[in-house]
C-alpha cells in the first residue's frame, strides 16, 4: 500500500450541550494560569529559587495540559482529513476503481449535525470518487429511536438524508452499524435507502462497468448481527472483483480467499492515541485492527478512523477523516 499523504480542512459548528462543562473547564483553566501567572510575576524576587521554579515549571505544565484539552474537546473533532491510500491486490483484476469512505458519522453527537454532514458530502463530491461506501454508525448516542426526542430524531435522519446528494460514478453503498442497530436498524435502512444508499446486511450488489464485474459484499454489524459472508457472497459472480464492506473489522479474520479487500469502521482508530503509549481504549477484539492498512494471510483490510465521536467527545491525533482509496491490480501497477 501507498498512502500518498492527508490534506486537512476545517468546519466547525456551534457547541453542543454536552461541551459545555468542557467550556467552563477551559474558560477556567485559562483564568487560573492567567492569575497564578501574575502571581507568581509579582512575587518573584520574595520566594525561594528552588520554590521559585518549582511553581514556574506547574503553571508550565497545567498550561499546556489546558491547551492539549482545548485541542482534543474542540478543534481536532471538527477538523477534516481527506486521506489517499493506493492500494495494490493479486486479486483485483479489473481497472483500478477509486472509492471515498466514510464512516461513524454518529449525527446528533457533539462535533456532528446534519449541517456538517451537507459539508462532508459536498467534500467527496469534490474529490470525484467512483463508489462511495458508508461503514455504519450514522447515529449518535445510544438510546433507541422511541427515547428522543422529536427534533432530534429528525436531526437524525436530517442527517442520513445528506447522502441523497453524492454523485458517485457507482453509487453509494452502505452498512449498519450497532449505534444504528440499537437506535432502529428499520429506520436507518429505510433512510438509507430513501437518500438512494444501497443498504447491505449479509448480501451483496454487482456493479457492472465494461472492465468486468464488481461485487459490493455487505456482512451484518458483528455487535448486533451475525456477521455472514457466506450468505453475503451466495450467487455472486465468480469472475467479478469482490470488496467487502463491514462495520466492524473483528470479522476480517473469518473473511474467506477471494475479496481483493475489506473495508471496515468502528474503532474510531481509538479515538485518542498517546504518544510513546498508543491507544487506550479500543472497542474491538483484535486489537492488531485497530487502524488503517491490515494485512494478514495474504489479504487486506483497511479500517477508516471515521468522522464523530462516542462515549467521550474528543479527539487526538486521530482527525476525522475521508479516505479516498484507490484499489488496482498488481499486473496494473507493474505498467
């Protein structure tokens, strides 16, 4: 695989209710640094060397932990990375084909509305993908659809909504994820499906181009499903180039020979990554598919670090992002 760089835009929105500690926090934090600041400027010269420096090197620290919390709660969530990824398979043998994915869009979330969805969309459109792929979790929170509120179903849906305006040369094909699930399968489905998202649960579409076929396999979210792919496969061409699209990547190790690859979400590539220390909190089994490029046995996997937020509405060092994947042959490549 090639990963031809990121490019960063940003979009930002209106706080959500849930921030707002988060904004007295730091509203606060900066306050206190400023008054220790001026404290400790004014009584420099009467307090110890050792104690002098002691308190300069705590402000120093307190101050930066505020900023890296000003970062990560605000200003990396709602920033967009467009990520190219070339990726190169003995098992594509068609002509190279350009997918834009997304995923854990979670609308109704914090960092994420219909708005920002509209500029998302507008985004891939951009980018002029031929396919673009939705790996599940358009909604945020957990609560079923009968628990919300009006206005925030519609925002919801609102969202989903937004994907009735991509213009891929293919279409757009989707997965439900098990914020979906819990939230109403029927009703995402039924939204996708309204937008012109073709939405898979262990089955698949063909796309047919004059370079030979292409399958479209979806398995059913591994949280709130049983994810099949045998039924997901069942009468597809056995000469088409085959993707499988899954929300979770757990299942890529079950995933049979054949697929040229698996494109899978959920993870959120943890959401937070520490340097020197990694990712704290993973939501998966297997923690080697945690993000991006997989290999194992000979296959491929690549797992997108999405688009919102769940449980804690920050981000670091893992940017919202699209990926723009670019899958060809390796006879294509050797050219």
């Amino acid at each position: 695989m090639q990963a031809r760089g990121a490019r960063v835009s940003l979009s930002f929105m209106l706080p959500h209710p849930h921030l707002w500690p988060a904004i007295i926090g730091a509203v606060l934090g900066l306050a206190l640094v400023t008054w220790a600041c001026f404290w400790l400027f004014k009584s420099w010269r009467t307090l110890p060397p050792r104690l002098r420096w002691s308190l300069f090197a705590l402000i120093g620290v307190f101050e930066i932990a505020i900023w890296l919390n000003i970062y990560a709660w605000f200003i990396e969530p709602n920033t967009l990375v467009v990520r190219e990824v070339e990726i190169v398979s003995d098992d594509w043998r068609g002509p190279p084909l350009t997918i834009a994915a997304i995923s854990d869009t979670h609308v109704g979330g914090p960092h994420v509305d219909a708005a920002r969805m509209g500029r998302i969309v507008k985004r891939i459109n951009e980018l002029r993908p031929e396919l673009v792929v939705l790996l599940g979790d358009y909604v945020g929170g957990h609560a079923p659809e009968a628990e919300r509120s009006p206005a925030e179903n519609q925002e919801i849906t609102g969202g989903v909504a937004t994907f009735a305006a991509l213009r891929p040369r293919y279409g757009a094909v989707a997965v439900i994820g098990n914020h979906d699930s819990w939230y109403g399968r029927t009703t995402i489905t039924e939204a996708l499906q309204n937008a012109g998202v073709n939405a898979l649960w262990n089955r698949h579409v063909v796309i047919r181009r004059s370079g030979g076929p292409i399958v479209i396999a979806g398995i059913a979210d591994a949280w709130t499903g049983e994810p099949d792919f045998a039924a997901a496969l069942d009468g597809a061409p056995a000469d088409a180039d085959t993707i499988v699209l899954s929300h979770s990547p757990d299942p890529f190790s079950d995933m049979p020979d054949g697929p040229a690859l698996m494109l899978a979400a959920h993870s959120h590539c943890g959401q937070v990554s520490v340097p020197l220390f990694g990712r704290p909190v993973l939501p998966i089994e297997n923690k080697r598919y945690a993000c991006h490029l997989v290999e194992e046995n000979g296959r491929r996997m690549y797992v997108t670090g999405g688009i919102g937020t769940s449980i804690a509405p920050v981000r670091f060092l893992n940017p919202p992002e699209i990926v723009l994947i670019t899958i060809r042959g390796a006879e294509a490549q050797t050219r």
